[in-house]
C-alpha cells in the first residue's frame, strides 16, 4: 500500500477530512488520473482524502497510481465491485461522508460543497448529482424500482408503470428524491452506509447500486437528485464483455427475488428470456450467451455463486 498520500485543505494530515473519496479500478488507467485530476477544484474548501482500490488492474493502473501522492492505493483480488468498494471505505479515514465515484467519472468544480448542502438534510442518504455524457449531453441517471412491469425497457414510452429509466428531461431541471440513481457520482451518509452494512458484495457486479439505494429507502434514508452539482461519467473505462452483460441480467433478477419474492421473480425472468431473444435476433451479440447462461446455470460466471438453480438466487 501506497504511504497515507491525501489532500487534507484546511486543517493538514493531522485531522480527519470531512469526506472520503473511494474509487475502484480495473484496467482504469486510460481515466482514473484525469477523475483525480478534477477533485480539488470539486471539493473547494471540502477536506478529503482519496483512497483507490485497484481490483487486479493487468494494464498500467497500478503504476500510475503509485506515481501520484494525492491518493492513497490498496491493491487487491478482483473480488467485485462491492467488495472493492466496502474496501476502500475500511481503508479510508473516519470521515462522516463518503464521495464513491467511477474511475472514468469527472467532477464539476464546487460539486462536492454543493451535493454536502442537499446531504446535510435530515433523512437524506444519499445525493447524486446532474451528470453528462463524454459529448455533453444529459445522461439519463435517474431511475424507478425495478418490477415485473418494467422489465422490458420500455423507457421511450415515458410511462411511468413501464419505465425504469427516467428519461424526461423536465424530471433533471429540478432537485427531487428518486427510487435511485446511476451509482457514477455518489455522495453518502457515512451513518447510512454504516447502518446498511456497506455494499452487497454478492451480486460482484451490477445491481449493487440498485440494492444499495432501495434498501437505504427501505431504513428511511432518501435518495436525492440535485442539478446544482455536476459531472461528467465516460462510461465503459473498465470495459464491457459477454460475461458482464450476462451478470448485469442475472443481478437484475436476483435483485427482483431477493425484495419482491420468488413469484415475481419467475415472471421477471421469464420477460428477461423474451428480451434477450428478440436483442439476439436483433443483432446484439453479448445476447446469445445470456441466453444460453440463463436457461443453462452451469454456464454462469461462477463469482456470481448463481449456478445451483434456473432461476438465480
């Protein structure tokens, strides 16, 4: 582990900072330096310290991370995205938030003083702020709890009952508590992260956000959008493959089962079968070999300990 590098603002080394900044990478190093390039300006007069959690990195992660004296880095088995999460918080200083951010995410300068205001509310839990995609335009990050209904994408329709994604552009243009939020660009209650227990580290990836933010509503801790703050997410810096699109499908279910049981879940998964058989014809290729692990759960990627039963627990 790197020596306890940090940027501290007022107050030097020898104080806790008001908030930890963790971030995992896998084969990030094209993005994490430009995302720590952007938190000074982000915090303001915010005190921080940045803790990276590198989850087996085989491209040049490591040493440019090691190079720099802004954060302090934590080489580890790549055990999940959760896992390296909860990692990061262990390794981090006491402080009473937590900034959890993508490697390939940017940061607006005054985003962080900005998401603490709306934080510092009671019953908030968790803030998300207005993100952008790499050209600028929105990027649609808010959404509603996962149900049988909304298992078929059907965003563009705009309709409530059928629609996960909150794709209206008038739903952005105002501070508002959602079901949940894309998990790029999160400012946590350490209290409520604490009283959650940290991330599911089950599902290794995908779908932990969606846990993580229903099960704080669950506590009473409400999520928060607020378009005062904002950044940019690249999206894809640690890649995109087969077997994560394959997991993102399974989590989706496993998450449906675990909160809403297993009836529900049977007919989730059914929807799901139906969606990736008509994206396969369509011509989506990472479809095929969803397909062939869902009705096959020995072909299932084994960090996701799904492969006992057709319909994943």
């Amino acid at each position: 582990m790197a020596g306890p590098s940090a940027v501290d603002g007022p107050g030097g080394l020898g104080t806790d900072p008001e908030v930890a900044a963790v971030v995992v990478t896998y084969n990030s190093a094209r993005h994490v330096g430009d995302l720590l390039d952007s938190l000074p300006a982000a915090f303001g007069d915010v005190t921080y310290r940045a803790v990276v959690v590198d989850n087996g990195s085989t491209d040049e992660t490591v040493a440019l991370l090691r190079a720099r004296d802004d954060c302090t880095v934590v080489e580890s088995v790549n055990d999940g995205y959760g896992a390296g999460m909860n990692r990061a918080v262990r390794h981090a200083p006491r402080a009473g938030t937590i900034l959890v951010l993508n490697p390939d995410a940017l940061l607006d300068p005054e985003a962080v003083p900005r998401m603490l205001r709306v934080l510092r509310r009671p019953g908030v839990g968790i803030v998300a702020p207005r993100t952008r995609e790499a050209d600028g335009r929105l990027s649609p990050t808010l959404r509603r709890t996962p149900t049988v209904a909304r298992v078929g994408g059907l965003s563009f329709t705009r309709i409530p009952w059928f629609a996960e994604r909150i794709d209206d552009p008038r739903a952005y243009t105002a501070e508002r508590a959602v079901d949940w939020a894309v998990g790029s660009i999160w400012l946590l209650s350490r209290e409520c992260f604490d009283t959650l227990g940290g991330f599911d580290e089950s599902y290794f990836l995908y779908s932990e956000e969606t846990d993580f933010a229903l099960r704080a509503r669950d506590a009473g801790w409400a999520t928060v959008y607020t378009p005062l703050a904002g950044g940019m997410h690249i999206g894809g810096g640690s890649g995109t493959s087969h077997e994560t699109h394959t997991m993102q499908m399974l989590n989706r279910v496993r998450l449906v089962r675990r909160r809403s049981g297993t009836p529900a879940a049977w007919v989730y998964f059914a929807g799901t079968l139906l969606i990736e058989l008509r994206r396969a014809v369509l011509g989506h290729r990472a479809s095929w070999p969803t397909l062939r692990a869902l009705v096959r759960p020995a072909l299932r990627p084994a960090v996701l300990g799904a492969s006992d039963a057709v319909l994943p627990r």
